[in-house]
C-alpha cells in the first residue's frame, strides 16, 4: 500500500552528535520533499529548537556530550514552543529500561540502530500526521507561547523531576545531569528563579504535598509523611510544626472543619 506523500512545509529536527552515521536517513528525508535540519550540539538543542519549531525530532539518546538525548527530551517537554513537537529516538541503547524512559519521558517512538531508513521514513509520516491531527482538533490559542530563557526551561524540568520522585529525590548532582546542566548551575538558577536552594525546594514542595494529601486523603500521617519522603512520623511532625503552627492532625482536623463552619 502507498503512502500519502509528505506535505511540503514538513520541517524535521535530527539532534544527534554523529550526523554522519544518519546521512543516508537524512537524505531520504529530504528526497520525499522535507526539510531536514541538524543540531550536533545537544547543548544547543533546546535554544535552537524552540527557533527551528520542527514538526518532528529526532533524537539520539547516548552522545558524547555530557548531556544525553533523556535530558534534552525533559528539556523540549518543558519549553512551551516545543513540548507539543512529537520525538522519536533513535540510539544504539537498546534495553527495554532504555526504551521505557524514552516513552516515559514523552517520545512518541522508539527506534534501535542499526535501523532501515525506509522504516524511519514511514513512522515520522505517521506521527507528523497524528500531530497535526492533534493540533487542528485541539482548540487554537489566540496567543502563541514566545520562547522560553533556557534557564527557566531547566527549573522546570528540576522542578517536575523533583514532585516524581519527592518520596526519594536524587542527590543534587544527579537531578542536574538529568535536566542537562551542573549542580552549581542548577543551584544559582533555583536561587535566582526561587530565592531557595534545591534542598529548601524540596523540603517545600514535601510540606507543601503534605498539605494536600492531610485535606483530600485519609492516610495517616505516617503514611503521608513516608509518601513525601520524611524518615518518621515524628520528623515530619517537627517540621510540619515549624511550617504551619500546628500538628498535622491538628491542620486535618481544621481543614475538614472549615466547609462546615462557613455553613452556619
């Protein structure tokens, strides 16, 4: 069975650190009628991207930058001119851990090298046509999304990292190579954007979960405190004290008894 031909506006993104190796792609790409753009630099993938707005990424995810292709993927996912744009990685890492984070992490397909071009070829058709199925159903914005400053990209990829895993957050260092920076860079920005290190972020953001989970749930407050990542019950009482003025159970008590003074 053909294939509809490609639209001719059809704009496709390659972000990999060995282009040579995806030239015959590449060139298949661009003999069907699209334009192919390449960004070796995944350093400058997210700036230039959010510049090129592509209908498609491709992406590898092992490069010899010390940013990978999963950080670029959180990154692209957090800026708002390029978190719609549909990724499709294409790498040598071929594990099923390695494939359930590139799909876990918002990429539409999965791609192991070596790969048939033609195979490539047809599965960025399917996904720039699901895409733009997308957007003509969606309801258009009267105001487009302007380009983000990298630095506010990188927050809030941190910041959604962090509420994924705020039970048991990675250690500084960690959380910043996995958003494609470095630990002092990622504590001037949380201190510049937030006027708080990352640690303080963290202990908010758990008092702050806390919170919701004492109103709309009910688990115990050993339970809630073990959720949000407190050693004890009693620690989490501590600090909980410190934040609000009261206990936990004290905050649940007023919290639930609040909608039934406002009806008197």
């Amino acid at each position: 069975m053909s294939q509809s031909p490609a639209p001719r506006d059809t704009h496709i993104l390659i972000i990999d650190d060995q282009p040579e190796v995806l030239k015959p792609l590449s060139s298949l790409i661009q003999s069907v009628g699209m334009r192919v753009s390449l960004i070796t630099d995944p350093r400058q993938a997210v700036p230039r991207a959010q510049v090129l707005c592509p209908d498609l990424i491709l992406l590898d995810v092992h490069m010899s930058s010390q940013v990978d292709g999963f950080a670029v993927c959180r990154l692209l996912q957090e800026a708002p001119l390029t978190k719609q744009v549909p990724i499709i990685f294409l790498t040598s890492a071929s594990t099923v851990d390695n494939r359930l984070q590139g799909l876990a992490l918002g990429g539409v397909d999965y791609v192991v090298k070596p790969f048939a071009p033609e195979e490539v070829l047809a599965r960025i058709r399917v996904h720039v046509q699901l895409a733009r199925r997308d957007m003509i159903a969606s309801a258009p914005s009267a105001e487009q999304p302007g380009s983000q400053h990298p630095d506010q990209i990188i927050l809030h990829a941190a910041m959604r990292l962090i509420a994924r895993q705020l039970d048991e957050p990675p250690a500084l260092a960690e959380i910043a190579r996995l958003v494609g920076t470095h630990d002092k860079k990622l504590s001037a920005i949380f201190r510049q954007h937030l006027g708080m290190t990352v640690f303080a972020y963290i202990r908010e953001e758990r008092l702050r979960r806390s919170q919701q989970l004492l109103i709309d749930s009910h688990l115990s407050v050993q339970d809630i405190a073990d959720l949000v990542g407190f050693r004890s019950a009693a620690n989490f009482a501590t600090a909980f004290r410190e934040r609000t003025g009261m206990t936990p159970s004290a905050f649940r008590s007023q919290a639930q008894d609040e909608p039934v003074d406002a009806r008197k």
